[in-house]
C-alpha cells in the first residue's frame, strides 16, 4: 500500500482504464490531499478531465 507522501496515510487508490492510458487516483483520508498519475506520470487534474473528455461528464436529462 502506498503511504501520504504529506502525512503517512495510507492513501486509497483509484484506477480508470481508458482511450489506452491508465488514470490513477491517489487520495489520503488524513490529510484530503489528491493526486493523479497518467500512465505513471504525475499529471494536473485539468489535464486529467481534458484527456478523459465527455465521456465522464454526467447526461443532463435536458439534453436527451
């Protein structure tokens, strides 16, 4: 298990495979920091959201 690099919490891990590149979720309940990998790569969460596109953004019921 990964450890908070901030606080030494254990960190919560969440993984999405998509368009070919693995997304990584690292968040810690004892200090609510967040990070995001991109194949590996430390990445920026506005990169994160471009590079998963509409695809994650919820349906609004007005636009079916």
């Amino acid at each position: 298990m990964s450890k908070c690099p901030a606080c030494g919490a254990t960190l919560i891990e969440i993984d999405i495979d998509q368009h070919g590149q693995a997304f990584t979720m690292q968040s810690c309940s004892g200090c609510d920091t967040r990070t995001w990998q991109v194949d590996g790569a430390p990445s920026r969460l506005p990169s994160v959201l471009r590079s998963l596109g509409d695809e994650c953004l919820p349906v609004s019921p007005t636009a079916i």
